[in-house]
C-alpha cells in the first residue's frame, strides 16, 4: 500500500507565468473595486459620453464588467432554477411553461419595470441604474442557459444515479460531483452564446429613453450610439472596433481554455479537434499558483461537503422540519399573492385598451410576421449553398470557418448605425431595412448550423450519389436536404427566434439625434417603453409572447420531431 | 448448522403501470434465499426481468408486492453493505481511478487519510495498482470494469451484486476478468459474504457459480433452482460440465407451461424479435447438418450469444418448422420443406404457416381483409398490444409481424402514413 508523498521540487519554483497571473487577478480585482465604487455616486441626469479614443478603454472596461456581473447572475440563476425544477414533479410542471414564456419575451418588456424598480429603491443614485442594467443584460441571456442545465441533469444516466443511491450520496455531493459536471460542457456552450447575446443588447441597455427621459450609463454601448446620434461615423468605428477586439480577446484568453478543459466532462467519445488545444490553457495549466489556488478551494468544498454529512440534531428535529415547511409555503403565498396582484393590475391597465387599439397591435404584428419571415427566407437564401458548400469541402473550410466566426461575433446592433447611414443616404426605408437589420442578427445560426449538417453527411452517401451520377436539383433534394434536415430545423428555430427578439431593436432606431420607426410590434414595444405607455406595453409584449410560443409549439415542435425521427443519420 | 441468510425475497412482485389502466408485471411471486458463502446466478433472456430483481435486491427500486429482507430486516433503501456492480461500468469520466472508487466511500464520515488507504487497497485487490491517477477514458472496458468492481469492494460489503458485468466486453477479456473473480472468491479474498451474477450467459453462469436460478420471462418467475457443485477450476470440456449446460439450456428454452408460445390461460403470444431472413439462415442451416443440432453447439460454432439465438429458434418453434427435444433443435416435416423449396414456394409455406400459428398476422390479416379500404393505421393495433406489453414492447412486436406479414406477401406498410395496408395480391387470395 503505498500514499503518494508529493513535495517535489518544481512547487517551489515561481515560473514568470504565476507572476503575470498574480498582477492580473490583482489588476482586476481593483479595476472592478474602482468601478463598484463609482456606482455609490449620485446618478448624473445629464451624463455626457466623451468620444475620442483616449475614453475608449475607460468605457469598454465599465461595460465588461456589466456584462460580467450579469452573466454571474445567470449563471446562478440558471442552477438554482433549473435543479429546483427538476427536483419535484409539480415545479417542473408550473417552471418549465413559465420559462418558455419568459424566453419569449424582449428584452425592452423588461426595461420600464426594472428600471422604475430600481430607482425606486436607490433614488438619484447612479446604483440603481447600473443595478437595472445589469438586469435587463440578464434578461437577455439567461434562459438558454437555464434549459440547457435543467435538461443535463434531466438526461443524467441511470445507471450513475443509482451509483449515486447505492453509495448513499446526499443531495450535496450529487449535486456537486454529478449534476454540476455532467451539465458543464451544454452549459459553456450556452454561456458562449448568453455573453454574445449580452453585447447584442448592449446598446439598447446602457443608453435608453423612458417615460420620455434620457438614461445614460457610460459604457461601450452608449459610445457607439452617442457616435451613431452625433453621426460621427469615425467614432462608431472606433467604438466598434474595440468591441470587435474584445470579442476575440475574451474568447481567447475565456472561452477556449474553458471548453478545452470542460473535455474531461465529456461521456466517453473522443473530443474533436479543436476542442483540445488552447494556448491559455496550456500557460494556465504550468502554473503553480492557479494549481494552489485550485488545491486550496477544492479543499475548502470537501470540508463543506464532509459537513454535510455530520449530523445535525436540529435540522433533523420534528420543530426544523416544520419551520422549514412554514418557511416555504408563506413563500409561496407570498409570491402566489405578488402574482394576483400584479394580474390585477394588468387587468386593470388593460380594460383601458380599444378596440382601435388591439386593431393596430394586429396590424403591427402581421408586419414583424412578414418581416421576419422574409429575414428567414433571405438568411435561408443565401446561407443554404453556401453553408453546404463550406461543409462540404474540408479545405475551403479550414479557411473561411474562421472569417465566418469572426464576423458572426460582431454584435449585429452595433453596425446598425453604419446600416442606418446607408439606408438614409440611398433610401429605402427603415419599412425593408429593418429586414436587413434582423438579418444581420439571425443569419450565423442558420450558417453554423447548416455547415454542420453538411460536413455530418456521410462519405459513402456523397460516393454513392456520385457514383450514379446523381446531379444538380435531384442531388440536393436525395441527398442534400434530407441530410441536414435536423441541422437546419435546429438553425431555423434559433434563427427564428432570434429574430423576433431583434425586432425590438431595428424597428425603431434612434439616429442621428432623432428616432426611426416603422409600423410593426417591435416598434410597438420599443416606443411605449420609451413612452412610458404600459397598457400598450403589457398589451404588445403579450401579443409578441403569444405569437412567438405558438409558433415554436405548432410549427418548429412539429418539425423538430419529424427530423428526429425520420431524418436521423445514424 | 443452520447457513445465514443474507438476503431474501419473499412473494416479490414489480408491475409497472402503462398508460391510465394497463399493468405490466415484470417480475412476479419471486421467493429467493442467498445464503453467506454463496455465489449465485441469476440466468434468463432478456425481459426475464432479472435486472429489476437485482434493483429491488440493492434496495434501489420498490417492490410493488412482498418484500426484501437484509438479514431479516425490511430493506426500505439503497443500503451502503450491499454493492452493485453495473454493466456499463458507470464510472464518472472528470474523476481519476482513485477518485472513482472514493465515490463509494464519500457517504461515509471518514477522514482523507482513511479514504486514500481504503481506495488503494481495493484498487490493488483488483490489480490496477498504478492506474490510480489514470482517468477512465485511457482505460481498456476490460479494466474500467475494475474500477467499478474496486468502487463496490472499497465499502467491504456483505453483498455484492453485478449485472452482466462482463457483457459489454470482448471475449477475452471477459474471460479473463472472470477468472479473476473466481480466484478473488475462492481465495477468499473478496470482501462480499455473497455474490449475485445476473447473466444470459449460461457457460459464464456454469463456469463461475455455486447455483443457478434460472428465470421465465414475460413475466419473470422462478423457473428453476440449480445447485452447480463441480470442483473449481471447473473443466469447460468435461463431460458434467457439457451435461449442465445443456440441461440449463433445456430449462430456459421450454416454457413453464407445456404450450408454450399460443395463446395460454388469455395471455397474448409473443413473437421473438427475429426477422424471417435470419429464421431461413437458421432453418437451412440446420437441414444441411441432417435436421437435428444441440443448441448449445450451434451456437458456439456460430459464435452468437443466447439472446441472438434463441429468437431464431423459438420463432421456428412458433411457426411449427421445428421443436426441442433434450436440449436438440430438431426440424419438423413442415421446416425441412421449407429448407428446401425455392423462393416462392417458401414464402406459400410461410404464409401458411404464419397465418396459422402467429396470432398477431392473423388478426391484423383478418382486420385488413375487413375493413373496406384494406388500410389500417398502425395506432389501431398498437393499441391492442398496449393491452398485453409495454409501449416499447409493442412496438417490437408489430415491427416482427410486419416483417414476417411482408415476407409472407400478406400485408405490408406505410412508412410515411404510419399504415398498414394489405398486398395487391392477397386480395385476391382472400375472394378466391
């Protein structure tokens, strides 16, 4: 029997990579110190942004650490909602409807309650504001996330959770050694794409107008739209610019270390290839202070985890017990009670709504119908040869997947203004323009997807069309299609949903100091947020939630299902 | 002196509802003893429900009726003295190996010291000592069954039950591990007092253990209690040993009740999952070799596990081309004709045959022939087998008819509409 003794020398040798890291952590922990103590401050109503490069940094940093805090915020949500959910048979039913609705709501819905909220709470002081903008950027990407951990744990094998049984885990250590690892690697991919959609509504976050009033936080986001509004289309670029290059910058020194190292939660199969080298992770991985920082938190969780299982007299007592359950149903009514409430006041708000009205959210609704539709049938368009083409050709991909990665990172909401210029100089409207807008935003689902799916068509389906000649239109409908049928259905749903979501932010542009608009329920939505106007508020976003629900459940499900069972490659 | 009884079933039945009404009983009135010192097998095919049994013996699933007993004592829930070995290791891939065995020893108020010097010594009990920093995925399946055994010594429990343990691995290295195990238990080095072995393979089952308890399935029953005392190591050419095996195969393979596969006392026949190819495969096979095999010979010189072939036997049984006799497959008159004709005469005796002997192709023949359109949706009969089998159950067993159906030239189906329709041809048969 023997017990590893490891006191080796390297322990004691400082590489110049701890050093950097050591600088770093500190560097950062003041930054966001520094940052956190602004927001103490009394909120300036007339907050100027300052343009110039020598302000950009300044900006950028405020605004990642926005993004940042939201992010945590989602991430913690997500765990707490989605084990809660899966934890009893009656949450899940009542949580998992409610998350789909919630999913379906833009995030400008959002915006007047949470703001209104916060100010109430911290009046005149900048806090509140930044605590709402971190909020309405948590509304924007925490749902995916949420069901993607609710379904991991969900899909855990039965076979480890009678491990898990047999052992006599408690609910601690399930959690924590099976749930959270099994779900790591859905729940980075989600997380990737939550703080991509965190820069998408950067902008309509930092910098906004309610009831009539202006509201600006300094950040990145309301660099590029002061720019926008001043038409300072040098600064629009520079501001892009810099979002561009943190973009790539956080994935590389974030994103990639974290998937190569979320490999090892893989079940089984061999992770591709590009999932298993990062740069970062290798420096990370050499040094010997991250290691002890790592040795000494694992620690401190074991000793949490052994505590656990010491008894405790009192939470195993009758009295505890009854507390508890005290405690979780005056909880509920509590909420129960919150939630009458507020539907009374909907009904209230909206008993004051005409027939005029419902009239025009209808008419408001068939145009974003048409409008998003159109940007699926374009983004289809074009995406569907050239994905399959991509896909299917090893070599072209290895060069263009990178250029198309970097150019879907790019927040489409931030070239909006450079659009925007283009559309007023040479015409036509914000009415077909807000087309080109959600475009911009939905079109990298489609193209990811459909790249995957063509490159997932199987060699010897490929030979044998090509061995019986099987050529232009007949090849795409025998061999094409139905192959990436799965895929495409995955995009189109993302795809389609992403759009609705970005008709809240290209139907109803401010610009150049003034507002563009045009008729459809995005627009709606926007302008009674900035109006002040709840009834149509509350009325609209319950139109586009309705629309967006019953669309996924009569249309995508239905598809969804066939081209799992009928159109598998296996 | 009385032997002591570490576990115990008594009147042990598990259902399952389906649906709203529909009750489907897996397991039923199983009465078992495992005595201290015992190393029992659990043998029957697939759907026998011999994993439900070794569930409800961890204490990991409720019995509907009757009940366990540990040492005399109701088992209620998983119980860290009985350890449970799985056929698809559930080994977690982000812990090493020595992390992978401290999974059993986590739920225990032990300290980290304590926790490293039990895991090794289990880790060395089964010869990976060196591997302890390995992760799961650098492991052979022959080895990473290792550590699933290793993390159910590490608690040194009274009862160590596994669940076809070796059946996801290749030949060899299967054979090897259990050789293994057999010198771990015969050298008394295995912590357990008692080992079960839930299998399909009855040379693993007559190689390695001290009784057999060989189950009927649908639903499973005691059908047998076999005491298997030939001296270890056991010989695999001797001639008690071919005896035994053939005897357990007997007793699988012919029914409790002596009419086996019709219609018995209102429960619906089951079609083994065979496609009628691989029946003529077998069928041929057998008339080449003079109409009479021993099944246990056959399969071994076809290399095919007992659940691949016994489908393939008893669907002959069914379709009357042969029957068993002392643990022989023996061709009828009706088998050999079929052996020999050409295409279409074959598919005329199948039909025959098929219409005659196989409910289920009867009945949706007579409903097609019926209904005006000769076109019927496949939920109609899908919901008739609900009422004898499970929904996935049902599902094989009206895949089966279908293939046997279109073989025969009765009927055929609709992928796209989900239907089933009857063939052009048999139309006419029906009129004429």
């Amino acid at each position: 029997m023997r017990i590893p003794v490891s006191i080796s020398f390297e322990t004691f040798r400082i590489r110049l990579i701890d050093l950097i890291i050591f600088f770093l952590i500190v560097g950062i922990f003041s930054l966001i110190v520094y940052i956190a103590s602004q927001w103490g401050a009394p909120y300036e109503r007339s907050l100027e942004i300052e343009l110039g490069l020598q302000n950009i940094f300044g900006y950028a940093v405020q605004s990642i650490v926005r993004i940042f805090f939201a992010y945590l915020l989602s991430l913690i949500f997500s765990i707490w909602y989605g084990y809660a959910a899966s934890r009893s048979k009656i949450r899940e039913r009542i949580m998992i409807p409610l998350l789909d609705i919630l999913q379906s709501i833009p995030v400008l819905s959002f915006l007047p309650g949470v703001v209104l909220a916060m100010i109430a709470i911290f009046p005149e002081k900048r806090i509140g504001l930044e605590i709402a903008c971190v909020l309405l950027i948590f509304t924007g990407q925490v749902w995916n996330m949420t069901f993607s951990f609710y379904h991991s744990i969900n899909t855990v094998p039965r076979e480890m959770v009678e491990v898990v049984k047999v052992f006599k885990w408690n609910k601690f250590s399930k959690f924590l050694r099976l749930d959270l690892p099994f779900s790591a690697i859905g729940l980075v991919w989600n997380s990737m794409m939550s703080v991509a959609g965190g820069w998408f509504f950067l902008m309509a976050c930092e910098m906004f107008v309610l009831e009539g009033k202006d509201f600006r936080l300094p950040g990145l986001g309301s660099y590029i739209q002061t720019a926008a509004n001043k038409g300072d289309i040098v600064n629009v670029i520079y501001g892009l610019g810099t979002m561009i290059a943190l973009i790539i910058l956080i994935d590389f020194i974030i994103w990639r270390p974290i998937i190569v190292w979320s490999q090892k939660f893989r079940l089984g199969s061999i992770p591709p290839e590009e999932e298993r080298e990062s740069f970062v992770y290798n420096l990370f991985v050499s040094s010997v202070f991250l290691r002890r920082i790592g040795d000494l938190v694992s620690n401190v969780i074991n000793k949490i985890e052994r505590l656990y299982y010491k008894e405790f007299p009192l939470v195993r007592s009758p009295f505890f017990k009854v507390v508890s359950k005290g405690v979780s149903i005056s909880f509920l009514f509590i909420i129960m009670l919150a939630i009458m409430w507020a539907l009374f006041k909907a009904f209230y708000l909206v008993s004051s709504i005409s027939l005029v009205d419902i009239f025009l959210i209808i008419k408001a609704s068939f145009y974003s119908l048409l409008r998003v539709f159109a940007a699926l049938l374009i983004a289809l368009l074009w995406t569907l040869p050239v994905g399959v083409f991509i896909g299917l050709n090893p070599r072209a991909a290895k060069y263009l997947q990178g250029i198309v990665q970097i150019a879907a990172s790019v927040p489409a909401t931030a070239i909006f203004p450079v659009i925007i210029l283009f559309i007023i100089r040479f015409g036509g409207g914000l009415d077909i323009g807000a087309i080109l807008l959600m475009l911009l935003g939905t079109q990298w689902y489609l193209l990811f997807n459909i790249i995957a799916g063509a490159s997932a068509i199987p060699k010897d389906l490929i030979e044998i069309s090509r061995a019986y000649k099987i050529k232009g239109l007949k090849r795409w409908k025998t061999l094409i299609l139905p192959g990436i049928f799965p895929y495409l259905v995955n995009g189109l749903i993302t795809a389609s949903g992403g759009a609705w979501n970005a008709t809240i932010v290209s139907e109803y542009v401010s610009f150049g100091g003034g507002i563009i608009k045009t008729v459809g329920l995005g627009a709606l939505i926007s302008s009674s947020s900035a109006s002040g106007d709840f009834r149509f508020l509350l009325l609209s976003t319950c139109f586009m939630s309705l629309i967006v629900v019953s669309i996924n459940r009569l249309v995508w499900k239905r598809l969804f299902i066939l081209a799992k069972t009928k159109y598998v490659l296996e | 002196m009385e032997k002591e009884v570490i576990i115990e079933t008594k009147g042990l039945k598990k259902s399952y509802l389906v649906g709203r009404r529909n009750e489907i009983t897996v397991l039923e009135d199983v009465n078992l003893r495992i005595y201290a010192g015992e190393f029992v097998s659990i043998l029957g095919q697939s759907g026998a429900g011999k994993s439900t049994l070794l569930r409800a013996m961890a204490g990991l699933i409720e019995p509907t009726e009757g009940e366990v007993l540990y040492k005399g004592v109701p088992l209620k829930k998983a119980n860290a003295k009985i350890a449970v070995v799985f056929q698809s290791f559930a080994l977690f891939p982000w812990f090493t190996v020595l992390e992978n065995v401290k999974v059993g020893l986590i739920g225990q108020d032990l300290d980290e010291q304590e926790m490293n010097e039990r895991a090794i010594k289990a880790i060395d009990l089964v010869g990976l000592d060196g591997f302890e920093d390995a992760y799961p995925r650098e492991l052979s399946g022959g080895m990473r069954q290792r550590v699933g055994i290793a993390r159910a010594f590490v608690l040194e429990p009274e009862l160590l039950l596994m669940d076809e343990p070796f059946s996801a691995l290749d030949v060899l290295t299967a054979d090897n591990l259990r050789g293994d195990i057999v010198d771990l238990w015969k050298g008394g080095k295995m912590p357990a007092k008692a080992v079960v072995l839930v299998t399909h393979n009855i040379e693993e089952a007559v190689s390695i253990s001290s009784r057999a308890i060989i189950f009927s399935y649908n639903p499973g029953r005691i059908k047998a209690d076999i005491p298997l005392e030939l001296p270890y190591p056991r010989d695999k050419s001797s001639r008690e040993f071919k005896f035994l095996l053939d005897k357990i195969y007997t007793i699988l393979i012919k029914p409790p009740e002596e009419v086996p596969f019709l219609l018995a006392a209102g429960r619906y026949q089951f079609l083994p999952h065979a496609k009628v190819g691989a029946i003529a495969g077998l069928v041929e096979l057998v008339h080449d070799k003079g109409g009479r095999v021993d099944i246990y010979k056959l399969s071994s010189e076809l290399s095919m596990e007992v659940d691949d072939i016994f489908p393939l036997i008893e669907s002959a049984v069914i379709l009357d081309m042969g029957e068993i006799k002392d643990g022989d497959f023996i061709l009828t008159e009706i088998g050999k004709d079929w052996a020999e004709a050409d295409t279409l005469r074959k598919k005329e005796l199948f039909k025959e045959s098929a219409l005659k002997n196989v409910q289920l192709i009867n009945q949706i023949t007579q409903v097609l022939t019926t209904v005006s359109k000769h076109r019927m949706s496949e939920d109609f009969f899908l919901d008739i087998l609900k009422h004898h089998f499970t929904p996935e159950e049902s599902r094989n067993q009206l895949e089966t008819a279908i293939d046997w159906g279109r073989y025969a030239e009765l009927f055929t189906y609709d992928y796209d509409s989900g239907e089933l329709y009857l063939e052009e041809a048999s139309i006419i048969n029906s009129k004429t």
